[in-house]
C-alpha cells in the first residue's frame, strides 16, 4: 500500500496543474493516478482537426509556458505533446495505467482502491477527473428506430469515413462548429440547434477575447450563476464562420423526431439521413467517490463550494466548469483554481 501527503485523480491540465502547485502549498509527496497509458487527460481521444479557441500566450499551465508563437492557436496534438512535457517537468509521482475504483474516507485519511487491487492512502485527495467519461446524448422520439450511424462527437475522428454522406451534427458550441465545417468539404451537412447559434468574435478591436477577458478581471470573476444561465456561444475570428458558408452548411432548427430511416424536422418534413453526430457535452462523472458522501444523492454531482468539499473532510475538486469563474475548466484557468484549493486543504488536518 502507497502512501502520500495527497493524492490526484487525473492527469490531464487539471490534475498536473494541481501536482505541480503541491510543494508550494505544503505536500512533499504527491502521488498522480490516471487510467490511461500516459498523462494528458482527454486530450489524445479528440478529433483529429481540433484548435484551441485561446492563443499559446494564454493556454499554459503553471511554472510552464505553451512553447512556440504565443498568438497562434494551437492543435490538439501540441497541447498533448505539452502535457506531456509538463508532467515530465513537475516533481510528482504519475501512475498511468492506474484505474481508481473506490475512494473512501476512514478517519483521518482517504483509501483509494485500483481496479487491479493495488492501495494508496493519503490525508488529502483532489478529484480532477469527470469532465469528459461521460458523453450526454438527449432522449429523442423515435431514437430507438434510426437505422443510420449514431454517434457521439467523442468518437468522431475526422470526415473520410462520411464521406459522400448526408449528415446532421447537433450542437450549438465550438466543436459543433469545427465538426460540421470540416465536413462540409466531403459531406452534405446540416447543424441542428434549439436556439441559433451565438457567434463571438475571436479578436474584438485587434486583440484576443482572452486578452479582454483577463484586462477586464472577468476570466476570474466569480460569476457562476450568470454564466449557467448563458446560451452555447461560438468564438470565432471568422474562418469556421466562413468555412461553414463555403463549404455548404446549413443552420436548421432541431428536428422533433428520428425514423428508421433518418429525421422529422420541425415543419413536419421527412429527410433521409445516414449519420448523426451529437456534439451535446458531456456530464459531470466521479464513479470512485460513490459511497463517500461527496456526491448529492440525485444525480451524483459533487457537494463543493469553490472546489471544497462540503460533506467530507480533505476533498478537493479541480477542473470543473465554471467551478470558481468563467476559465475554470480551461487550460488557462485549471492553475488558479488548484492554488486555490490546496491552499484551502493545506489548512485542514494532515
């Protein structure tokens, strides 16, 4: 059995940020779990094309800086190449392949049960996984009869494999927007939304939203509520705006119901379709705490104040939407939000 001054589910931005503020927050040893084969959380499994909405300048973690032109905005595969160089850079124990089942409080001290057996324990646990195992697809009509493809935008790669096809994506956010757009180029395309989609410009008045945002103070603004009750907005400096037009993409309305053959769409017109792909989030997941008294008893959410567990003693969340401000799930946003609450935690019993 392992023991550590805390323990980190999760290595991906939330997580490594967290472990490499420990030291300065008073935890000599920091231990790092994660199922996965190497560090950088969710990042590896998205589509192929993805590209940061924020520029380097504003994508890096703590004690590191995003390497190369600092306005540009970076693809997927940068920024797994960069965590995987900043858990190489922080001074914390990483077990990858590490499957965390079970995570109860007994006393003083937290003990963390692994698929294959194996125990840790430690004082202090910090949960920055859940974000993104657990993709939302909404109840449709007719859903259970559509014999076309179906599926998730957490499993679409890129858009050889429709190539030909007609295809709907439903979503009003970015990834909606850059899926549809690049399949636009080989496929008849249509997005569906319930609301239209809300565009952002990317540069107001020559200069990055994210540079606003922190002029301003409102990337740190404890603004939860208004932002819950905002609509899915899409940043954009105009190319996916345009690239949706030239490559022939349609905004429709939400269908109202799917056929064994395709949809329904609001004016009552039948349409053939062979694929569906639901850019439509993902829900909040932390399956090891069931049983710890941390998750509301309704829809197993997390009971927190900030990222401060409010039901039990030496718990800690850090990556969730809109958890203290408006980057808080963000690569910009994970660092301050992890000081935050190892400075909170450094303070309870050890």
């Amino acid at each position: 059995m392992d023991h550590a001054d805390l323990i980190v589910i999760g290595a991906g931005q939330a997580g490594l940020a967290t472990a490499a503020l420990a030291r300065r927050n008073g935890f000599t040893r920091t231990l790092v779990l994660d199922s996965a084969t190497a560090p950088g959380g969710s990042w590896p499994r998205y589509y192929d094309s993805l590209t940061l909405f924020s520029p380097a300048r504003h994508s890096g973690l703590p004690g590191l800086r995003f390497p190369g032109d600092p306005d540009r905005y970076p693809t997927r595969d940068e920024v797994v190449s960069y965590l995987r160089e900043y858990a190489r850079h922080i001074s914390a124990d990483i077990r990858t392949s590490t499957t965390v089942t079970s995570a109860v409080r007994h006393g003083d001290t937290w003990l963390l049960t692994a698929e294959d057996g194996r125990q840790f324990t430690a004082p202090v646990l910090v949960a920055a996984t859940g974000n993104y195992a657990d993709p939302t697809v909404p109840v449709m009509a007719g859903g259970g009869a559509f014999g076309g493809r179906s599926l998730h935008a957490a499993s679409y790669r890129s858009p050889e494999p429709f190539a030909g096809q007609r295809v709907i994506v439903v979503g009003g956010g970015n990834s909606a927007v850059q899926i549809a757009a690049e399949l636009g180029a080989v496929a008849r395309t249509s997005i569906a939304t319930r609301r239209p989609i809300g565009w952002i410009q990317q540069r107001p008045l020559g200069r990055d939203l994210h540079w606003w945002l922190q002029r301003t103070g409102l990337d740190v603004a404890p603004i939860r509520r208004l932002l819950l009750k905002m609509p899915v907005t899409v940043l954009d400096d105009g190319r996916y705006r345009a690239a949706l037009g030239d490559n022939g993409v349609d905004s429709r309305a939400m269908f109202t119901r799917l056929t064994d053959e395709g949809v329904i769409w609001a004016d009552d017109t039948k349409e053939p379709v062979d694929a569906i792909i639901w850019a439509t989030g993902y829900r909040l997941t932390f399956p090891y705490l069931a049983g710890s008294g941390a998750l509301d008893d309704d829809r197993a959410q997390p009971l927190h104040r900030g990222g401060i567990a409010t039901t039990v003693p030496g718990l800690g969340f850090v990556g969730m939407e809109f958890q203290r401000s408006f980057s808080s799930k963000t690569l910009r946003g994970v660092g301050r939000d992890a000081g935050y609450v190892l400075s909170r935690l450094s303070k309870g019993p050890r």
